[in-house]
C-alpha cells in the first residue's frame, strides 16, 4: 500500500520546512518528500488531504523512563535503581520495560514516537540502556527495538549520596566518593581486559567471567556511551574529567548547570541532554533551573537534545518544552532540532529517526497548527507508516 499525505507544511529538519508539500510512504518507509512539483503522487496511491495541517518527524526523547517508572503502578514496576550495590552495569533496562505501561500512552499522545529509556540515578553505574519505539500495543519489548545496548548510566551528585550515603549508610556518602568508585570501576574494566588478553595464550589465567566488567569494557571500547546524569556545574566538570580520562564516548544528562559553564562544554561540542525544565526547582542542585539553558549550550556549540526525564516532566510535554525554549532565546531550527534530528544522532538512530527523509521509517506527526503554538495538539502519529494515535 502506497499512501501520500499532501497539502501540509512540512518540517523535515534536515532541510528547510516545504509549504504545501508531499510525503509518500511506502511499506513502512518514507519514499519521497518534497514539494509537490518535486514529488507527484504516484499512480493508485491512496490520497490523504493534510491542507492546512503541520507535519514534523515523530519526537525523539534522549532520555526517559518510560516502561520502567512505578508512576501510579507503584512499588509493582517500580524498577528503575538496582539498589543493592552502587556499581551494576551488568544490570540492563531491556529486563524490566513493560509495554502495557500507560507512560507508553502517553508518549505517543505527545508525538513522541522513539525514546531512549534508562535506568534511574540512584546508582554511581547504574546499568544498560535502550532506545525503542512506542508503537507497544500488543508487542513484546524486543518488537519494539531500535537500537540495544545504546548508552551505559552513570551517575554524580545528590542522588548518589542520598540512596547510599544518607538513607543506608555506606559509600559513597561524597561526591568524591561517588567519583571514585566510577574510575575504580573503569580501571578493573581495563585490568579485566589484560586478562582475558593474556588467556587467549594461557587459558589458565582467564579471568572468572564478570558480566560487569564486561560491559564496561565496551564502554572503553567507544561501543557504548557513558552517560552521565549531572546538573550542577562541577559535577558536569568532573563527569567530563572522568570520561576525558578515559577517552570515553559520552553524554551529559540534565545539565542544568550548563549555562555556567558553556564556553567549557562548547569547546568540546559535548552532546547535552537537558532536562527536565518544565518543573519545580526540587533539590538544590536545580537552582539554575530556566528554559534560557537550551539556546546558551546550542549557541556555545553543544548538541542540544531537550528531554523530558519521564515521569520527572510527563512526556506528552517534550514539545511544549523545546517551545518554551525558542521562546527564551533558542532559534525555532535549533529548538526543532532539539527533540528530533539531534537526540536521534545522539542516541545513535538518525539512520532511521529524526528527519523526514527517503529511506527512513516514517515515523511523522500530523499537527493541527505550529506545534509551538499552545493550542496545537497532534492529531494524528504514525510509527512505521501505522497510525498509532489520534487526538
């Protein structure tokens, strides 16, 4: 089946919005997109009119818990910290999402149609990421894939100390603590290594397989992004100490100091996920907490991605939140770019998302007017060519 959605203004992001234009699908995928003298309808494909309607790509959120978080579930799927040990990169969030979960719902509700979701921050290493669809109904997690393992969790600051300094009373009650415990980790990933180097030729000093240690080691690999939950300007420093030292692929995630120190996270065009913004300000490392952020890092010459952290901020806000953004002095492209195109380059599936571009899943949002707008709802979301929402 041949579909072609004509009339709208499209906003592909890899190339300058198109006004009364054209997206064919074809089995899933996007075939064409352009304007209509560019792209003619093919002959027997089924028609659908979008005059005066808005077409983005399907969002694409950095950074969420959706499928993992209790929310109203309670403690019955509450599975985003491993807690019995600081250290669990063993642990993967492939193990514990659950496809009913309604946050899945909700994603779709706001347009966002790829998500990467991650264990919690209670853990200095705190386990494997995943970056799926939210296309979930009546599919198991591995129909849902995109991209696995996609990032390795760390974590710096307050909620490292809270869980396991302040409420069980063990290391790391310090920041310093906290990271020191994720270098030591790294250095036993890379004398885990040596090991198994020297029982390629001695199978008697084989190391006993760590599960652990193994994924760090492809951490050091660059085959897996460390990415490090920080939001006050030294944390952010000493999370790009550690992964300078290690010469480690890597991601700050909240940043909430950022703006603090743009100039520093410019010069090495860190990949920023920023957020949540559209909150309260709930611990102190959150004081500098504003919308301004996005555009000061974009600006310094970081990769901007806007999360929303679901359930932190609710999903279905991922758009209102790159909305505000523009609003305090980010450009409407880069703001656009924030929760499409860049988070999908990210995250490592901008061959697939976050762009409206031939050969990619279509994967689109129909939107009633400018999404920018507050009265804009998404009216109509399709994964893989299927739609999966209406408003």
């Amino acid at each position: 089946m041949i579909k072609a959605y004509v009339g709208a203004t499209i906003y592909p992001i890899s190339r300058a919005p198109i006004a009364g234009g054209v997206i064919v699908v074809r089995d899933g995928k996007i075939a064409a997109v352009g304007t209509a003298a560019e792209v003619p309808v093919p002959a027997g494909a089924e028609t659908i009119d979008v005059h005066g309607k808005v077409i983005l790509p399907g969002l694409v959120d950095a950074h969420a818990h959706v499928g993992l978080w209790g929310e109203w579930y309670g403690q019955a799927s509450s599975d985003g910290n491993e807690g019995s040990n600081p250290i669990t990169p063993e642990v993967r969030a492939i193990d514990a999402i659950w496809p009913e979960h309604s946050s899945f719902a909700d994603a779709r509700a706001g347009g966002v149609t790829t998500l990467q979701t991650t264990p919690g921050s209670g853990n200095a290493i705190g386990g494997e990421m995943i970056v799926v669809k939210t296309d979930t109904t009546g599919k198991t997690v591995e129909d849902i894939v995109l991209r696995w393992p996609s990032g390795m969790k760390a974590a710096l600051g307050e909620n490292v100390k809270r869980y396991y300094g302040q409420m069980l009373k063990r290391a790391p009650s310090t920041r310093m603590g906290a990271a020191a415990l994720i270098r030591a980790a790294l250095y036993k990933a890379r004398d885990y290594e040596r090991k198994l180097g020297l029982g390629k030729d001695d199978p008697s000093k084989l190391p006993d397989r760590d599960l652990g240690l193994e994924q760090l080691v492809r951490v050091l690999h660059r085959e897996m992004p460390l990415r490090i939950h920080a939001h006050r300007a030294d944390d952010i420093v000493t999370a790009v100490r550690l992964a300078e030292e290690f010469d480690l692929d890597y991601s700050i995630e909240h940043c909430t100091d950022g703006a603090v120190i743009a100039d520093f996270l410019g010069r090495r065009e860190a990949k920023v996920n920023l957020g949540p913004t559209f909150g309260h300000r709930s611990k102190i490392e959150t004081r500098a907490l504003h919308f301004r952020t996005a555009g000061i890092l974009a600006a310094a010459g970081c990769k901007v991605s806007i999360i929303s952290d679901h359930p932190f901020v609710a999903i279905d806000h991922l758009m209102v939140c790159a909305a505000m953004s523009c609003a305090e002095g980010m450009p409407e492209e880069d703001a656009l770019r924030s929760v499409t195109l860049t988070p999908a380059e990210t995250i490592g599936v901008a061959d697939r998302v976050g762009s409206l571009d031939a050969g990619k899943d279509a994967d689109f949002v129909v939107w009633s007017g400018h999404p920018f707008k507050v009265r804009s709802v998404a009216e109509a979301v399709y994964v893989a060519g299927q739609l999966v929402h209406t408003a």
